[in-house]
C-alpha cells in the first residue's frame, strides 16, 4: 500500500501540465553579454502590450542555489524580488520592462535543481528507480517552468549562456522534450551575434550560422532569429540567415545597438516582431498597443540638458561595463528619474577608496548629486563616511541605499554628535558607538554560517513620519520596499541623533527598525536601508530618486553676504 503511494508521487509530472500554456525558449549565440535579457523583457513588453498575460524566467546555469553568494564583480548586481530571492540582474530588466513583480519561482539555477533532485532521492520519492540526468532531471526542470507559468498565457525562458555550452546542456535537453510533447505550444528563439570587423567593415553572418548549427545538434530547431549587430542588420544578411538556418526571412529579426535599451520593443515591433510571435505560437492575432512605449522612447531621444551625479561605491572592477553592472538598477533608476524630469544623467563612478586618497574636496567638487549604494565589508567605508561629510557640509543633493545610508548615519555620529569613532560592527567589532549593528536573528545566522539567502530579504512595510520629506515624497504614510542587508541602525541612538537634528522618517510598522533617515534643512539629504532602485520603472519613477533629482536640478540659492 505504501508503496504504491510512492510510486504515485515518483510519476513523471507531464500530466500535470497545463493545457495551452504556451513557452518560448530563448538562447543565446556566439558571444554572452549581447543582450539576451533585454531581448527576452522586450519580447514580454510585446506579448504583454497585446493584453497576453506573460511570466518571463531567467535560468542560471551555475550551482549556486541563487545569485545571493556570488561577488558582485563576477555576476554584476543581486537582484531582491517581493519574496525576497536573490536573483541574476534580469529580473530587475523584466520588472523595469512589463512593469509587473516577479516571483521566487521565475528564477531558476542548476543548483535548485539538482539539490531538489537530490532531497527527492534521499527521501525515497522516485520509489527505487534509478535517478537519472534525462527524465529525472529534465523532469525537475519542466515541472518548475509550469509551475512559473501559473496564471500566465506565456511563459518567456531566457536560457543563460550561450548555447553549446558544456553545462547548460540539459536545459536546452528539457526544452527539446518540451517541445516533442506539444509542438504547437513552444517556440524557439536565437539571439546571437554578428560581428562587423574593421578591416572588413562588413557584418558577418556565419558565426549566427555556426551556432543555430549547434542548436540543431542538440535536436533544436531556431523559430525566429534575433540578430544583435552595431548597426541594422540588412536584407542581405537576413536573407542569408533564413536560407542557411531553415526559418522564413521575416522571422530573422535585427536588434541593432541603441542609445537605449528601451527602444528594443519598438524596434522588434517595427519588424512585427509580435505578430510573428503569435503566428507561430498559434495565438489568434491581437492588436498591438505600444504608444506609450514610443512616446517614452522619442521623449529620451529627444532630451539633451545633462545632470551630473557621482556614484561613489566600491564594486568597482577595471572595464566600464563591470562598474555598470554592479549597480544597474540605481543607474536605471536614476536615468528614470531624470527623464521625467526632463534631463538626462551623466553618471561618474568613483571608487570611495579614491576619496581616501585624493579627498573628498578633491574627487568630488562640481557634482550636482551624490549617491551612495549598498555594499558589504570594510574596504571604502572612510572614503564613503567623508563623501558623505562633504555632501552633508556642501549641502549636496544625497541619496544613500542601504549601506549608503548606514554610512550616513555613522558620518552623523560622528562629525555632528561628536560620538568618536562611531561606526558599524560589520567594519570594527569593537567600537564604543555601535551605530549600525547586526539584527540578533542575523547574527545567529553567521554564527551556523547560515550565509545563503539568509539576510533580511525582500519586501517589508514602513510606515513613514508625518509631515517628513518622505511622506511628502510618496504621498501615503504606509509603502513596502525591498530590503537585502544583516545589519541595522542601533536604536540605542535614535534619540540622540534625532536631537541633533537627524529624522528617522521611516520606520517598520512596529517601530523596531530605523528605514529611513533624513536631514531636512537640507537641499536634499535622504537614506533608506531597503533598496528603492528595485522598485523605479521607466515611465514611474521612484519617488526617493525623483525628489533626489529634482533637488539636483534646481540650482542652490546663494547665500549673500551682509
Ligand atoms: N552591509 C550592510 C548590511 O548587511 C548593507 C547591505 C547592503 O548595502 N545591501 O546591513
């Protein structure tokens, strides 16, 4: 009897797959890094301004369970859902796009996987078979790529990597049995690369070729092509690709290089990329609506007025591209901030251990706006705390996320209540003005070495003052952010430093947990321990970002002398 339970448990999940849901892979070809998320979030955008309801999945291929213990200069910034998982930055890129939240269940690792398949084994729930990479595994993976697709007409799978890779092999495996089941349902799309070398000065097709070939090698046959190239792809090279690829020449899509990520719907549109896309997918046609998108994207081109912001952090590595990375959703936040107000931002990356060196005075004079962003450890604390000094003493226009506003509260200690050598337990264990500390159920954690995905995550209500800029930033006295950090604000000195002319104008509902601090005699002097670059989207602006902007652009009145 018991055993027949079992085996129930153990039967393979195709029958619970939803009828119709419908799928569309997306891989990548030749290079990584071209752009394979925003093709995927612009795809969503499409599907999504048609009225389909969409869930877009980003799937890891490394063992990490999340993207929560990987450096920042490896992977570029962890992104924080709702429910609090730590994510690859491309969910930030689907939310910033459809502008909907995303879910645990939308992130998807080899190391989930494998540990789920794991636990089954040991708990006996493949009832003595033996368990195997292919179906077991593959089983796992499209039970969990349904299970994402509740509630959704399409499910949008940006597979990581680029497709030949020794380890993303048994994805493309799942997809291949996915699509063997319900043809009719799933469609593949390539997104690879042509290059366009400068003594040839012609864009090349074969390295798109190659790699479709590889996909075909694994039983896979592309659907539609996205060509990512600096320039327009032209007639020539589509026509070329849909012969040596096997996919009619109007499903060869051009995704050339833009001023802004956000033009890319528009542009796959223009070549009807939508229709396509449901044509094959076998969706009854449906209007397309993107005006708001094209408006927005004609707004940004048309804006030319400059407002220069210093970021001063510290995942900073050696190549442009890594710095920003680390940090894309404060870049994307504050670009969005700024282009409802009219100005584009010009950002300078400064690594707070410069600041050390050269001085604040020295590194940061003509800025308009300071940001400091989150971060961990020791390295770049004092170049942060005497950033914000001079933000504070110049009466910059401040924003600090997190760590950044953990660092202003210690420069507040410090150079305002004169309490010497306040600082954090995570940077000095011993100090005498234990600003910021570890929570007590974090420090537990460390103590078992519970490291992953053990912070305080995801999001969390605050209740903001009344009468605070806060409040008069969002308009309402109740907001939920998101949070990612292990260490607080001691509340052993809220008082003091509130005397000092410090507002705590945001705390969690019970009044435990200092989330917002501010200056307000100040242009703008704002920190939040939860991150409100997670929340900005392109056409709603963050209001912290925002009232941060807007501060910038107006210029400080002068003070004349008497
Ligand atoms: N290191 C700090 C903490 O853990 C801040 C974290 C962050 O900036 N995300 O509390």
């Amino acid at each position: 009897m018991a055993k027949k339970k079992i085996q129930k448990r153990a039967t393979p999940t195709i029958k619970k797959e939803k009828k119709n849901l419908k799928f569309i892979f997306i891989s990548g070809g030749v290079i990584s890094g071209i752009g394979k998320g925003v093709t995927s979030a612009s795809i969503s955008t499409i599907l999504k301004s048609r009225g389909i309801s969409v869930s877009p999945i980003k799937v890891d291929m490394y063992l990490n369970q999340d993207a929560g213990t990987i450096r920042p200069q490896e992977h570029g910034e962890v992104f924080v859902t709702d429910d609090g998982i730590e994510t690859d930055q491309d969910l930030g890129t689907y939310e910033r796009f459809i502008d909907q939240p995303i879910y645990r269940s939308n992130y998807i690792t080899t190391g989930q996987i494998y540990a789920e398949v794991l636990r089954k084994e040991r708990a006996f729930e493949y009832g003595g078979e033996d368990v195997e990479a292919i179906p077991h595994v593959t089983d796992e993976i499209i039970r969990r790529f349904y299970q994402a697709g509740k509630g959704a007409d399409v499910v949008i799978i940006e597979l990581g990597g680029t497709v030949g890779e020794y380890q993303n092999g048994i994805f493309f495996e799942a997809t291949r049995i996915m699509t063997l089941r319900n043809p009719d349902d799933m469609i593949h799309i390539h997104v690879a690369y042509l290059p366009t070398p400068s003594y040839l000065g012609e864009m090349k097709s074969k390295p798109v070729q190659q790699s479709v070939r590889t996909l075909n090698s694994m039983g896979i046959e592309p659907d539609i092509i996205v060509g990512r190239s600096e320039t327009p792809m032209d007639d020539k090279r589509k026509e070329r690709i849909a012969l040596f690829c096997n996919v009619d020449k109007k499903s060869v899509l051009s995704n050339p290089d833009v001023k802004s990520i956000y033009e890319v719907p528009v542009i796959l549109e223009e070549q009807n990329a939508g229709d396509i896309i449901l044509a094959k997918l076998k969706i009854a046609p449906r209007k397309r609506d993107m005006q708001s998108w094209r408006n927005f994207v004609r707004q940004i081109r048309s804006t030319k007025k400059e407002l220069s912001i210093a970021v001063v952090g510290k995942y900073f590595g050696t190549g442009k591209f890594e710095l920003a990375d680390s940090y894309v959703s404060v870049i994307e936040s504050l670009k969005h901030a700024a282009w409802a107000n009219k100005t584009q931002v010009k950002l300078t990356w400064i690594d707070a251990v410069r600041v050390e060196k050269d001085g604040a005075k020295n590194v940061l004079t003509g800025f308009e706006g300071i940001v400091v962003p989150g971060g961990f450890g020791s390295r770049g604390t004092e170049g942060m705390i005497e950033t914000i000094r001079f933000a504070r003493e110049k009466d910059v226009p401040f924003l600090g996320l997190c760590y950044g506003m953990q660092m202003a509260t210690i420069e507040f200690a410090r150079n305002v209540a004169k309490l010497r050598n306040a600082n954090s337990t995570e940077v000095d264990t011993v100090t005498k003005h234990d600003i910021v500390h570890i929570m007590p159920d974090q420090e537990k954690k460390l103590l078992v070495k519970d490291y992953g995905g053990s912070m305080r995550l995801g999001a969390w209500d605050c209740i903001l003052k009344k009468g605070s800029k806060a409040e008069a930033l969002y308009g309402v006295r109740k907001i939920s952010e998101r949070h990612r950090h292990r260490y607080e604000i001691n509340n052993k000195y809220r008082e003091q430093l509130e005397k000092e002319g410090l507002i705590f104008s945001g705390t969690s509902p019970d009044g435990k947990l200092a989330e917002i601090i501010e200056i307000p005699t100040k242009r703008f002097f704002m920190g939040s321990q939860f991150h409100p670059e997670y929340k900005s989207r392109p056409m709603r602006p963050h209001p912290m970002f925002d009232g941060f902007v807007k501060a910038a652009i107006k210029k400080p009145k002068i003070k004349v002398k008497k």
